[in-house]
C-alpha cells in the first residue's frame, strides 16, 4: 500500500481546506493508495463527518502542534516535535508513508527535507521546481525557481539532469529537451555563469541538451520541455506568469486551456527534488483543489519512482 501523507494543519486555510481537500483527492487516487493525515484527530474528523465522508478512508496520526508561518522554520521544527510537519518527516524518513506534501511553512518544509530526509548522494545542492504551461499542450519544467538564488556552473549542470528525469519519468516526456536560460540562444551570450553552465551541459551528454532559450519562448514549448536557471532568476519569472494570471482573470481573460493551465490549483505544489523522498510544497494559500492537485501531483511522482531514478543517476 502506498501511503501519502498530508499536513491537515498547514495552510491559510488549514484544517478545512486540506481536510476537504484530501476528501476530494481519495475519490481519485489509486486503489492501492491510501493518505495520512497529520493534524488535530478531533478537528479533522469534524470535518470529514461535516463532508459525510466516512474516517477509516484515511489513516489519522494525531499531532498536538502547528509549526505558523511567522515561526522561525529550524528553530519550531525542533521546539515543536509533536507539530504536523515534524511529525510527518518522522514517518516519510522511516517509510512509513512514501510521500509527504503541505501547504504550511515552506521554511520548515525545506527544514525537514535538508535535515530529515537529506540530499542524494552526489547531489549538490537540491532544487524546488514548478510546471510552467505552454501552448503546445504539455507543460514545461523550470528550475530552479527559488531555493538557491546563486548557482554555480556545476549545480546547474546538475539541473539539467535532475529536470531531464523528472520530465520523462513524472511527465512521460521522451528524451526531453533541456535548455539553459539566457539572454540569446547564441552560445557566446550571457554572463561568465550561463557560459561556463552552458559549457558544461553541452559536455555532459548524460541528457538532450538543446542550447540556450530566450525567456520568450518559454510559454511555447517549441524550443525545450526542461528550462534551467538559478533560483532568482526562476522566481522571478514565476511571479510575474503568476501576476499575469490574476491580472488577465480580472479582466476576464481566462477562458482558454493555456490561462487555466496557468491556475497553481491544477498543479498544486512544487516538489523539492534531489532529496531522498517525494516531498511537495503548496502555496499557503492553498485552496481544496489546489490540496486535491498537490495529493495527487505527490502520489504521481512516488509511483514514478523518481528517487531511485536520481539516487541511480548520481551513484557514481
């Protein structure tokens, strides 16, 4: 039995929208999967009886604590050792559970993956990535897109890997094509970091590597399905798409397959790869799709058995 484990507490609007969430997302998982909740027993189970869904459709491991999102991430996640998210890294590093996602603090989130789960071997430095939409109908993968904002040639070399395996083995992209993102797609463009970067990749032969993409082909998906950058740059380009989205709802613009791909409910978090687990982060303000899209995303890329798949690449 695969079991996936959610934060009940963590998010704006936790326990009810992870709670309802998780309700949304049991009618949809796999028959030979099963989700753990991490929270207030009572309070959940109010909450699912309010839902008329019955309980022992999960399993509940009750916590006492909430690690806030004002709190410092170290320092609660060891103060706080009863707390859903502590609690929960303790079952995802013994196995009980093959994949843990919330939508509480993003600090105490990466805490546990550095310190509880770990980085793979090999693995520089881990990264947090997000599905970017294109119009050619399939998403594309951006990373790094906040973890590390200053990247060394090697580490994004690295990326390149990782994003080529999560691609095909989580978005069943074939041979995806890997690009590092630069002010011109000629290989003498860019500064002494996506030079070297670029260098390196063209090297490696360990992925498809396509060269240089400009920041306006990203939506297109014509040119690469992995994008590479350190984290600043990537964050900033998810901010702004996530800006543009809200600005063209406003003005009642999205009512095309491409603007509603743009929703972060449909992809409901970003996993944190190069770490010995599956582990999803949500947006705090996480809604009851964006919970059900963030169970099932995590589910998604523990069948894939996309750890074993870097722990394999990076044994060398």
């Amino acid at each position: 039995m695969l079991k996936i484990g959610l934060d009940a507490m963590g998010g704006d609007f936790a326990p009810e929208a992870a709670v309802k969430g998780a309700v949304m997302a049991s009618a949809e998982i796999g028959a030979d999967s099963k989700i753990v909740l991490f929270g207030d027993k009572e309070r959940i189970e109010a909450i699912l009886a309010g839902e008329s869904c019955p309980a022992d459709r999960f399993e509940i491991v009750p916590t006492t604590e909430v690690i806030e999102m004002g709190d410092h991430p170290a320092k609660a996640f060891q103060q706080k050792a009863d707390s859903s998210i502590t609690v929960g890294f303790a079952h995802l590093a013994k196995d009980a559970i093959q994949g843990f996602a919330s939508a509480g603090s993003t600090g105490a989130m990466m805490v546990g993956s550095m310190q509880v789960i770990k980085p793979i071997d090999g693995i520089i430095r881990p990264t947090i990535s997000s599905l970017v939409p294109t119009v050619a109908g399939r998403p594309a993968l951006l990373l790094d897109v906040g973890l590390n904002v200053d990247c060394k040639p090697e580490v994004l070399n690295q990326y390149g890997l990782i994003g080529s395996i999560y691609a095909e083995s989580v978005l069943g992209i074939p041979n995806p094509r890997v690009a590092i993102l630069n002010i011109g797609e000629e290989e003498t463009k860019g500064n002494a970091q996506s030079k070297a970067a670029h260098e390196m990749m063209k090297a490696s032969g360990r992925f498809n590597f396509v060269g240089n993409v400009e920041s306006s082909h990203i939506f297109s998906g014509k040119v690469a399905d992995v994008i590479v950058c350190d984290g600043f740059t990537g964050n900033v380009i998810l901010k702004m798409a996530e800006g543009l989205y809200r600005i063209n709802n406003a003005l009642g613009g999205n009512n095309n397959k491409f603007w509603e791909a743009m929703n972060y409910e449909h992809v409901g978090g970003t996993p944190v790869l190069g770490v010995g687990a599956p582990v999803i982060i949500g947006h705090g303000c996480s809604s009851p799709l964006a919970i059900r899209s963030m169970i099932l995303s995590t589910e998604h890329t523990a069948k894939a058995g996309l750890t074993e798949k870097l722990r394999l690449a990076f044994t060398d």
